[in-house]
C-alpha cells in the first residue's frame, strides 16, 4: 500500500425496471484485494432542506458487488441523489455522485408475463408476480362476430386465478397490463393470448 | 391518488406514509409531556370543505416542511429513523409539488377560509417553547394524515 | 409521571383493541403483588382534565374496559394507570397515544356459505361497532372505513383460485362443479390503513346435480 488514495467508483447509472432500482458502477480493481463499496442516498427533500444529509442504503452500506438495489431506498417520486464510495480495510474514496438525479417514475414497466389456461370450463389466469407495489388490469374476450371485452383487477400475481366460464365454438383470448399506483403509471399490454374449450356446452 | 377538491395528486401511496410514521410515532409521541394541548384541533380540520381543502393542506404541508421536519431533524437523526423520516419527507415535498401545479382558479373565499384554520394552527404552534412545538408537531403526523386520508381514493 | 417507587409494581400499561372493543392492561412485576389496587384514569388528547374511570378505581384486576370512553373513533386519548400496593409503595404509567381507528385490529368478517348444485353463496353480515353516531344509530365497520372492502377467494382443488371482491354483502361463485368440495376465504380489507382481518373460513361442498335421475 504505497498511500496512494483509492480510486472513487466510476460509470455510475441506475438500471430501473418494474420498480426495481439497481444502481451500478464500475469495479475498483485491486490485486488480491477485496474492495467493498458503501452506498447513500437523498431525496429532494434533503437536496432543499438539509443538503449535508446523506441516508446509507438499506442493503448496500457496506456491499461487495459493484451493484446496488436501491428499490427500498426510494420511497417518494421526486428526485434522489445517490453517492457510492470503495472501502479498503480503513481506507475509503472519495464519493461518486450519480450525474442525474433519478425519479422512480422513469421505471420501464415492462407488460406483465402471464399464463393463461383453463381446467374445464373455466378460464384461468396465472401472472408474473411483481411485488406489492403492482395491481394488473386483465382484459378477456370471447373471439367471435360481436367480440364484447372484459376486464377485471387482479391485485397480485404469483397464483392462479379464475377469470370465466367458458362455452364451447369460439377461443377465448386474454391480454394484461401492470399498473403501479405509487406512480400513476401502467406497462403496454401484453400479448393476447387464446384457448378455446372443446366438446358440448355445460349442461344447464 | 389524492383528491382535495380541484387538486388532484397521483404518486403518492398513503399506506406507505403511515408505515413510515408508525415507524417514528412512538419515539416521538411519548416525549410530548403536553397531553393537554393539540396543535391540529378540530377547529382546523373538521368540515373542512373540498374547495378549502387544497389551500389549506398546502399550507400545512409547507409548514411541516420548512419549519417542523427542517428543525426537528436533529432528534431524528439521534433516533436513527432517518429511512422513515426521508420517505414522509419527500413525499410531502411531491404532494406540495402537485399542488402548487393544480391550484389554479382560487377562489378568494376559500383561500381565507383555508388561511384562518391554518393561522389557528400556527398561532397554536407559537404559543410554546420551540422544541416542544417541534415534538408535538412532528407528533401529530398522525392526525395530519388521518384528516389527509379522508380525501385519498385507491 | 407521579414519583415512581416501585417499577416492577407496574408494566406494559395499553390498549388492547379489536373491532373498536377498546380494553387498557397492564401487568406487574412480579406477577401478582397481593394487597395491590389499581385505579384508572382517560383523557382526550388536547383537553386539560383526566376522568376517572367509574368501576375502574381500587381495583385488583388488571385489565379496564374503556370502550364507552374511547369512543369517538376520531378523537385521539390516553389513559393512565395508578397502583398502591399493601406497603405503601405507588406507580403511575401512562398509555401511548391511543387513536381507535389506526390501532384497532379487525376481526374476520361473519359470513354465510351457502351450497347450491352449481354455485355458492356467500353473504357477509355486517360487523356493528359498539360505538353510535349523534343519532344512536350503532356504527358498522362499514360505516367507519370509508374504503373498506370484502375478499373473497374459492380455492379450487388446490390448483386455482376463484376471486370476488366489493363493499356489496351478497356474492357468488357460480359455474362449479356439482358435488365437489371448496374452501372459502374471506377477509375483510381496509388499504389506506394497511388493515386487513383474518380470513373466515369456509369448507363448504355443491349439492349433487339430480336432474337427470
């Protein structure tokens, strides 16, 4: 260790999907070295009122992957400041301030993975379970000459779940889009997806 | 999303405020010794109608910001719910954010309506020794959100 | 807070709430110090006088039940408990902050599960409060939490689940096999509080499909 100061992280971004904040840096490299990395964040409220103050992640203070799931540190949609430092032993860099300040409401809602099936007569519909911040609208129609659309709110994914009876002579198609109250977003829909029932209708 | 009469806030999941407050609400409430006096009395916040509803939770908010979270951060600090406190805070600046943006086409009337309950508050406020206003203030988030809920549509 | 002489007298003075039934407990230090009296006392938050609680002073039992007396579900209280042992010795506790509709919890709803050969019935009947409005109307939990809502879910041989929900008290699963078993599960929800009850459960089997026999 000539006293030469340790390199402060660099490339700093913030990868962002369905609510999942993943901020990533390039690695200190170091021959035969473990270097960890401790991670702060600011909301806007601290930017204005007390700049000084700087909040340690909740995962990543300290952390050895040069990445950072700062999901749970973002709680408001306004702009966060997020700063990253390399630890080694008693020696710490300088901090490395993220260019842009991040807004979770830049997230990529991506449009939800479903599985769509029936058991017996009923349709039945299985999403991607994405965690509590998501509620899904699933719309379903029976594809034939007046095609008439439904919708239902599904608050959670991750079980299977009945959506209609279905009669036989025409499929039944089903499409769904994420929605995220906290920030007054939704994802594009997915791909409709159909099954058809065959044999005799249910007997009355 | 919130809806105080013409003010309209999406963005902000109050079930996530009350997880953050109820993280610091104990820590807090108890040192307010003053159980006799409430700063956010009815007079300020009962029949409080839609139309008044958008002034006054802007002025209430800004309060809390400039004057009551700003000043009470030392204690927060020392309690080491600074997590908690950040999400109430932040939240609270996008709520003010949004209803800055939407406050068009005030109507005097209720602006002065709204400033009167506020001015009941504030009055109240000043009444006590600075820390103890602090801690009571800070205290009754609670009572804040509870009267904030009352316009809050899932 | 009054002198305190002896901590171990009391501990864990609070609220114990459900439903809005609003019981204040306590314990002590050892567990029972015989010749011991407790008296109780309840404030509304922001007014300047302590009530004493009638039928609660010079008691042995540690427990007091002040719904009557927490009853305004918007108001915000507190109580405090008074203990004098045989020897002399007192101490003085008071409750947290007490606010009844943030720290109630909610029991499961009470539901009726009625089979039919292809479908079932499910009616909530409504959850009373014990407390009334300036009417003497008695409150339901309805009545109370503007946003609250009934879920219901019918598990389906343990592969799928079928899922209604709403303020309405009368739902039903429909197009179900005939003579076949389900469980039902319902709560009662309330999401701008991040309350939710337990579910009321129901094992409940369609009735046999005798029209062609």
């Amino acid at each position: 260790d000539g006293g030469e100061a340790l390199p402060a992280p660099q490339n700093l971004s913030v990868h962002s999907a369905n609510m999942k904040h993943l901020l990533m840096w390039s690695p200190v490299v170091l021959p035969r070295e473990t270097v960890y990395y401790s991670v702060e964040y600011q909301g806007e409220y601290e930017s204005l009122y007390t700049s000084h103050i700087w909040i340690p992640s909740k995962w990543c203070s300290p952390i050895e992957d040069a990445e950072c799931d700062v999901s749970d540190d973002i709680t408001a949609t306004v702009p966060y400041n997020l700063r990253v430092r390399a630890i080694l032993g008693s020696q710490t860099s300088a901090w490395s301030i993220l260019e842009q300040p991040f807004n979770r409401n830049s997230t990529i809602l991506t449009p939800p993975g479903m599985e769509v099936s029936r058991n017996g007569f009923h349709l039945v519909i299985e999403l991607e379970d994405l965690g509590p911040q998501f509620e899904f609208l699933v719309v379903y129609w029976r594809r034939e000459l007046d095609t008439k659309e439904h919708a239902k709110v599904l608050r959670r994914g991750g079980i299977p779940v009945h959506l209609e009876t279905m009669e036989p002579g025409a499929p039944y198609c089903v499409k769904a889009q994420a929605q995220v109250k906290a920030i007054g977003r939704n994802s594009a829909f997915s791909q409709a997806e159909c099954v058809e029932v065959q044999g005799e209708a249910l007997p009355l | 999303e919130f809806r105080f009469g013409p003010c309209r806030v999406e963005g902000v999941a109050l079930p996530g405020l009350w997880e953050a407050f109820r993280t610091v609400k104990d820590a807090v409430q108890v040192q307010d010794n003053n159980t006799s006096i409430r700063l956010l009395r009815c007079e300020v916040l009962q029949n409080v109608s839609d139309s008044e509803s958008c002034h006054l939770v802007h002025d209430l908010l800004k309060f809390y910001l400039n004057t009551v979270f700003k000043h009470y951060y030392p204690k927060i600090a020392e309690s080491n719910t600074q997590p908690s406190f950040s999400t109430l805070a932040n939240n609270f600046v996008f709520i003010v954010s949004k209803l800055q943006s939407s406050q068009a086409g005030e109507m005097p009337p209720d602006k002065d309506r709204a400033r009167r309950r506020f001015l009941l508050f504030k009055r109240a406020f000043k009444q006590l020794e600075i820390q103890a206003a602090l801690t009571k203030a800070f205290g009754e988030v609670d009572i804040l959100l509870t009267w904030m809920g009352k316009f809050y549509q899932l | 807070h009054m002198a305190e002489d002896s901590p171990g007298l009391l501990q864990h003075v609070k609220f114990q709430s459900s439903n809005f039934e609003n019981i204040l407990t306590w314990d002590s230090k050892p567990e029972s110090i015989p010749g011991t009296v407790y008296s109780v006392d309840y404030k509304t938050y922001g007014k300047p006088e302590w009530l004493a609680k009638a039928g609660c002073q010079r008691i042995t039992r540690k427990s007091c039940n002040l719904t009557v007396e927490t009853g305004n579900f918007t108001e915000f209280y507190y109580a405090r408990v008074t203990a004098i042992s045989s020897e002399g010795w007192s101490a003085t506790k008071m409750t947290e902050r007490f606010h009844p509709q943030q720290h109630t919890t909610i029991k499961p709803p009470d539901v009726t599960c009625v089979p039919k050969v292809r479908s079932i019935q499910m009616i909530v009947h409504p959850t009373l409060t014990p407390m009334y409005n300036a009417d003497g109307h008695q409150l339901t939990l309805e009545e109370v939490f503007q946003d609250l809502f009934y879920h219901l879910e019918l598990h389906v041989n343990h592969t799928y689940q079928m899922h209604l929900e709403g303020k309405q008290r009368e739902y039903e699963f429909s197009d179900l096999t005939p003579d076949t078993e389900f469980l039902g599960s319902i709560v009662i929800s309330v999401p701008t509080r991040l309350k939710e009850s337990a579910p009321y459960v129901c094992r409940v089997k369609t009735l046999p499909d005798r029209t062609w026999t």
